[in-house]
C-alpha cells in the first residue's frame, strides 16, 4: 500500500508537471505567435535588421503622393497643380542634403519667439527665406514683416481679415475683385466662412465701387500672364499680390517685387506641397500684426516641424547655388543636380515644347503666345513658362471643353470656375513625366 501510496504520489506530481509544462507550452506557443506576427508585420510594413538594406531601398522607391501610377488607360487628372514633377530632383543628392532629424523633445511648445511679431514663426525659417529672396532677386525681403501661414491660402484669408477689418460696423463688406480670368480659388475662399467683412465681387475689370481689395496674382494663374493692378478708384482700395509663380523656373525675374503685401508658397517653389507652408512679406506692421492675429485664431500658429524641414529645404536650394561654380566645374561646367530651378526649369522647357507640338499636330486647339523677357536671375533673355497650359480649343461645337476632354479621359478645370467661358480650360504642367506624356499624346490625337 505503501508502495502504491508513493506510486500514486509520484504519478499525481508527474500530472503536475505534465499539467504545468503543457501550459508553459501553450503560452510559449502563443508568445512564439505574437513574436511571428510581430515579426512579420516589422517585416512588412518596416523593415527589420536583415532586411535593413531591402527596408531602405523599399523607401526610397515608394512614391511621394497617394495617387496610382498611371498606364495608357487611365485617366490622367491634370486637375490640380500637383507638383510630382520636383520628385526626380529631390531623389537625387539634393534630397539627401535636405533630409532633417527632429527629436521628440524638439517643437514641442506653441512658441517660437515669444517676442517677435509672429510668435510661432521659426527664426530658422525666417532667415532662409530672406537668403532665398536675396538669392533670386524676385522680392524686396529687407524691411519687410515675414508671416508663415498654412499655405498661402491662410494668408490669403489673414490678409482679406487684416484689409477689411478698418470697415465701419453695419457698412457693406468690401468688395473682393480680380482680373478675369483669375484663379478658381479665390471665389470659394473669399465666401467660404460667409464673413460680414468682406465678399466676392467678381472680375476687377468691371468693378465699380470705391472699398474694394483686389488680388493680383503675376504671372497668373491660369493662364501665365504678367498681372498689374487694374481697378482706378478713388477710394479705400486694397492690393495684395499673389506671388506664388514668381519664379525663374516658371517665368523671367524682371525686378524685385515691392509692394505692401506679398504671398508665397513652398508648394510651387521648391515643390512640397504636403508641407502646406507659405509666407508673406508684410510692409505695415498693423497690418502684419492682424494677418498674424487671424493665424494664431485660426489655428493657434503654424506646425514647427513643417517650417524646421522647410527651412532645411529652401537652404539646401540656396547652398545648391553658392557651391554651384564649383560643382559644375567637377563636372565640366553641366551639372545642375544641385541647382533647382536649373532642374525645374528644363522640365518646363522640355513639357512646354512637346505640348505646343501636340496642339499644333492636333489643329483644333490654341495656347497664350510665348512672353520673352530680360531674367535677371538668368542673366538672359528667356521666355515664360507657366505652372499651368491655358487651352483654347476652336474646334466647332465643342462648348465645354473640359466635358469634352473628360470624355477622353483627361480631368482639367474648366474656364467657367476662372470667370471666363466654357471653351477654355487649365491643365497643370506639374505631374508626373508618365502623366504628362500620356496627355500630350491624346492630346495630338485629337482632331
């Protein structure tokens, strides 16, 4: 018995054990599991430590915007001015100069400079822009207030706050104008927020009225022309110029713009457009004091980390100038690899000259004349070539050109949303090369 009891003593320990070790297994089998899902999800969306290299190369391939690539048969949205053109500049050495590393302890306070004008602008930022403008010579930087806004279209809405905001109580809100055709945002923007300060009045070609602010944007979109201010009046009218395409890769730098308020954006500059940053240069203090009050409401200032990696950016473009001489003497006077609107502007030369041939091949099709001008920056004599195509078509019965181009796949905007008729439409010069060749051969195609 005695032996049994201690036979069946030592059987019940090893159930025990057998019981215990099996429920190690079982949590070692479902560590094992999420060890492997882990893994593999590391693996898949990340990378690991083997497959570094291959985790690396992955990123570098992976495109810069959500939309799919494009084959003879897709429709090709030209719609917006997605500028996926910079891309190829910015894979190159350029992108690696531009690369930026934030900590997690860095930008985290609302506050930038607590004592200047523009409390959230980093001084970072400030101080490349200034060098950039001095650099191409398209604006007068010195003695003007610099403001950073989500966009330029923030500051478009801060600048229409700050103009409009002198308005007697209960008087009519001043009239917005720009000259027809003028850029399709403006109207929806100006009547967006319905503001009792301010409203859409349509083509400043025909206003009359005395309060009015006009926008001028030079060279314009859409059609790429030189703009001035246009309305004589007598009264309290106001002028802001949407400076956005004022560019060498874009158009000749003629003089450094000087007037009271001016409106950039890194999107068409440097081609980052999901930075959403921009800046204005600002002559009145209570005017930039205003237009930095309606930022700090209207989004209690602008991302730190946008402005830290834009202003690594547009320092990377202005050192790729100052070091130029050098580099293109390393490499026999040609090399334009760190030289941006070098870069950009033969993309431009190249998209420009195969799209005047495939309206020509077409025949029912016109474009703005070619504009030459004196680029100080250049030093040359060189013609202008606009973000966006202002497409005519004179083909008869087709009165809705961008239904007639949808048809055939193509998404463009069309002339009605510009202020002007149907038979016009824009179309941005910006997309992808692979894009832009499957539009220019439709296009030629077209009889």
């Amino acid at each position: 018995m005695a032996a049994m009891g201690g036979g069946g003593k030592e059987s019940g320990c090893g159930g025990g054990m057998a019981a215990q070790a099996g429920r190690l297994g079982v949590v070692a089998s479902v560590a094992f599991n999420i060890a492997a899902l882990a893994l593999f999800l590391r693996r898949r969306y990340f990378g690991d430590d083997a497959d570094e290299k291959k985790g690396e190369t992955a990123a570098a391939v992976a495109p810069s915007s959500g939309k799919p690539p494009v084959t003879p048969d897709s429709v090709i949205n030209l719609d917006h001015g997605d500028p996926t053109m910079y891309e190829a500049f910015w894979r190159g050495g350029a992108g690696e100069r531009a690369t930026i590393v934030i900590p997690g302890w860095q930008t985290m306070s609302y506050f930038s400079d607590v004592g200047s004008l523009c409390w959230f602008l980093e001084p970072g930022f400030e101080r490349e822009v200034r060098r950039l403008h001095r650099l191409v010579g398209n604006a007068v930087a010195d003695g003007y207030h610099l403001l950073v806004g989500t966009g330029s279209t923030q500051l478009f809405q801060a600048a229409l706050y700050a103009l409009s905001g002198g308005a007697a109580a209960g008087a009519n809100p001043i009239g917005v104008v720009s000259p027809a055709p003028y850029y399709s945002s403006y109207p929806a923007v100006t009547d967006f927020l319905k503001s009792g300060l301010y409203r859409w009045a349509g083509d400043a070609k025909v206003f009359d009225g005395e309060n009015y602010i006009e926008l001028v944007c030079s060279p314009n979109n859409p059609d790429g022309g030189v703009r001035t201010a246009v309305v004589n009046s007598g009264g309290g009218g106001f002028v802001v110029h949407d400076l956005a395409y004022y560019w060498p890769q874009y158009t000749p730098i003629t003089e450094a713009a000087a007037h009271d308020v001016m409106l950039f954006t890194v999107s068409k500059c440097t081609g980052h457009a999901g930075t959403r940053l921009g800046w204005a240069l600002v002559r009145e203090r209570a005017v930039a004091q205003k237009m930095s009050k309606f930022i700090e409401l209207n989004t209690i200032g602008v991302s730190k980390d946008s402005q830290l990696r834009a202003a690594k950016i547009i320092k990377t473009i202005t050192d790729g100038y100052e070091h130029a001489p050098v580099a293109a003497a390393v490499a026999g006077g040609d090399d334009d690899s760190g030289r941006l609107f070098h870069f950009a502007r033969r993309q431009m030369v190249s998209r420009w000259g195969k799209l005047r041939a495939a309206v020509a091949n077409s025949g029912i099709f016109t474009l703005p004349d070619e504009i030459p001008g004196h680029c100080t920056f250049a030093n040359e004599t060189v013609a202008a070539y606009p973000p966006f195509a202002w497409l005519h078509c004179e083909k008869e019965g087709v009165d809705d050109l961008e239904g007639y181009l949808r048809e055939r796949k193509i998404i463009c905007r069309g002339g009605a949303k510009f202020g002007v008729g149907g038979r016009f439409v824009r179309i941005s010069m910006l997309d992808t090369d692979e894009a832009f060749a499957i539009f220019v051969d439709r296009l030629a195609a077209m009889k």
